[in-house]
C-alpha cells in the first residue's frame, strides 16, 4: 500500500529526509536534517511523568477516531514526542532522561489508561535504544538525528540478506510491525549469508506496508506486516543482539530490562475498564441489575490491584539487584507480566458482564474496547500462556532458551 490518502491504512510519510540506503557508494551523511543539540534538554523523570500523565487524560477522547483510523493520527504523535517519553531509554548525552524501568512501565501503564494502542507504539518505539549499545555514538546519531523519531521494531530474523560491499542487500517480509504505519525509522531482523541473526536499521519510507492488521483489539497499533525487496544496507548500519549480560552497558540499554515495560499495557487497560464500571453503576446503584453486582466490582479492583502490586514490586526488586551488580531472578518479571495479563483480563471481562447490555456501546464506553485490546496484547509471544512453561520448567532446574524469561 502506498502513502498517500489520511484516510488510507498508511498515513503520508512526514516530512523526514530519507537515507537512500539504496545507494551503497552514497557518503557518511545520513540525512539532511540538521543534528539536533542533545545535551542539556532539561527533562527530568519527574517531568516526563507529569507530561505523560496531562497526555493521557486527553486520549479517552481521542480513542475512537484512533480505533477508526487504524493508526495514530499525527497530532497524537506530536502530543507523544512532547512528553519526552520516547527518550527514556537514551543516556543524556543523545538527548535521553534515563528513567529507571518501573518509572518507563508506569508511564506506558498511564497511557494505556487513555488509549492502550498509544502505550504499545509508544513501548514499541522506545526499542530504538537498542542501537545505541551496538553502534558508535556518531553513528546512532546519523541514524537517528532527531531523539523523537518514531522506531518500529521486529526482532525475529524474517529478512534474508546477500553479501554487496560494504552491506547487505536486504530482502524479507516481517510481521506485526507496530507503529509502522507512522515510523520514521525501522529496525529489521535478517539472517546473514553465514546464518548467523542481525539488525537492520533503515528509513521507514523504503518499506512496502501491507494490509494485514485486520484485528478487533490493538487496531490503532497499525501493526501490518511490512517487505523490502534488495535494499541495500551498509553493514555500519547493522548490529547483533548480544546475549543478557555480556557487557557492562547502562541499565537503561540493556535488552532484557526493555522488555519488561509491555506490562503497564494490560494494567493501564484495567484501569480505563474498573473506572468507566464504576461510572456507570453509580449512576445506576439504586437499580443494579442482581446482588452480586458491588462485589463482582470489588473482585475486578482487587484484581487489578493484585496484578499491579505483584508487577511493581518485582520490577523494583529487579532494578535494585542489577543497580548494586547481581542478576535478578531469572522468570520472576516475566511471571508478573504474564500474571497482568491474565489478571487484567479476567477483571475487564468481569466488568463488562456487570455492566451488561450498555457494555456494548462502543461510543458510550470504553469498556468492549478495553475487552477486545486487552486479549489482543495478550496474545503477544512475551505474555502468552507459553511462559508459564518456560518458568515452570525453569524453577524445575531446566534452562528454556526463550529470551522473553
């Protein structure tokens, strides 16, 4: 699908200077666009948290038109990038705030409090930071000039590669590409010619995005699959994921602690569900329809509470071990996420039977749409099911190789 109607599944690609990675004799010059002054931007945790809390109260508002849409429309980007989120990850130097991980999953947890396909693009784009361990500081900063831009990210190996000097000609069709129906920046896994898995990091305009994300939850994620066809990548623009704790990089930029920000998505969910339920059966509390209704509320609550008490505490637990150089429990953070989603689900679902009939209602309440996206996230490889097994054999003294443990 090309890029050229605001009502398409493909929004018109902004007014981003593209990198011609098809030229392989091309210069160092990545783009363009003036290199940004990254140092000093005077964003703080604290900050940023306060942006991304007045940001949030505006999406239920927004919520509809972004379902509709199938993607975020650009103005919501905009109010994204003004929070300072989407530099979080990033060391102060490239313009970045360093939150510590609970902060970054909180923020998400806030935003899919108004809109949970914001908070998964948002959490999607903040995988950007990956490149930074991998690629020198001046490289990065040609890749990605401007700290805002928005990254979509596969890490599955789906492209395949031949051999050119200096790079590779990059071929591949990858699936769930979330945000790449609004990214400026890719990044792409290939096998090499010698097998072995990479990166590839190049300009969203050189993708070919497909129809493909025809979903009842997450629909404003866009996550379409996407093909290129023989784009030529110089290998400086290309890196290898290392294995948890090969190297000494910060914190902030360590693979394994991205990861575990998708949590805030199902509890944020859980929370738009609890507050819309309770709205409702206020109003309606001198005529619920059974008995059981006040406690089922309180049993979703509880939930919800349990999910997010049992996910807080281990991230923190988490970061204090790695702040002071041990390794956290391996499984723990992924056991707690799993358990949000699972938690959440029941309690969104338990909602919507409470509330009845006017759950429906797509333009009265957020509640069907909490229902659909909190089973779509779900279904992610990261929180599925599947992990219960890894963590169990895990805790048996078995060691699963899934990098989502």
């Amino acid at each position: 699908m090309t890029r050229t109607s605001e009502n398409a599944v493909n929004p018109p690609y902004r007014a981003i200077p593209p990198l011609h990675l098809n030229q392989p004799d091309r210069e160092d010059r990545m783009t363009a666009m003036e290199v940004p002054t990254r140092a000093g931007t005077g964003l703080t945790a604290v900050t940023v948290m306060d942006r991304v809390r007045a940001y949030a109260s505006d999406l239920p508002a927004r919520a509809p038109d972004i379902e509709r849409l199938g993607r975020l429309p650009a103005d919501v980007l905009d109010g994204l990038k003004a929070t300072g989120l989407l530099r979080a990850a990033l060391p102060p130097p490239l313009g970045g705030v360093e939150m510590t991980v609970p902060q970054v999953t909180r923020a998400v947890d806030l935003l899919a409090e108004g809109d949970a396909s914001v908070a998964w693009c948002a959490a999607v784009a903040l995988n950007s930071s990956l490149a930074v361990v991998s690629l020198p500081g001046e490289m990065f900063t040609g890749l990605f000039p401007d700290p805002d831009l928005i990254t979509a990210t596969v890490l599955p190996p789906a492209g395949r590669a031949v051999r050119r000097d200096g790079g590779y000609l990059l071929s591949g069709r990858w699936t769930y590409g979330s945000g790449i129906t609004h990214a400026d920046r890719v990044m792409a896994g290939f096998q090499t010619p010698q097998g072995a898995p990479r990166i590839a990091v190049f300009d969203a305009a050189h993708v070919r995005v497909l129809d493909t994300w025809n979903t009842t939850g997450l629909r404003g994620t866009g996550s379409h699959d996407f093909e290129v066809a023989d784009l030529f990548v110089p290998e400086r623009h290309t890196f290898a994921l290392v294995p948890p704790g090969s190297r000494q990089e910060p914190l902030h930029l360590r693979a394994d602690n991205l990861g575990l920000k998708m949590a805030g998505v199902p509890l944020g969910i859980g929370r738009s569900a609890l507050k819309a339920a309770t709205e409702i059966l206020t109003a309606r509390r001198s005529a619920l329809p059974r008995t059981g209704v006040p406690a089922d509320l309180a049993h979703a609550e509880s939930l919800i509470g349990a999910a997010d008490a049992y996910v807080y505490s281990t991230l923190d637990k988490a970061w204090a071990a790695q702040a002071a150089g041990r390794a956290p429990e391996r499984g723990t953070a992924a056991l707690a996420r799993q358990f949000a989603h699972r938690a959440c689900r029941e309690a969104v679902q338990l909602l919507y039977d409470v509330v009845g009939s006017a759950a429906v209602y797509t333009e009265r309440t957020p509640l069907d749409r909490c229902l659909r996206d909190v089973i779509t996230a779900g279904r992610h490889v990261a929180s599925a099911e599947k992990i219960l097994d890894g963590v169990g054999d895990l805790r048996l003294g078995g060691d699963p190789a899934s990098p989502h443990l």
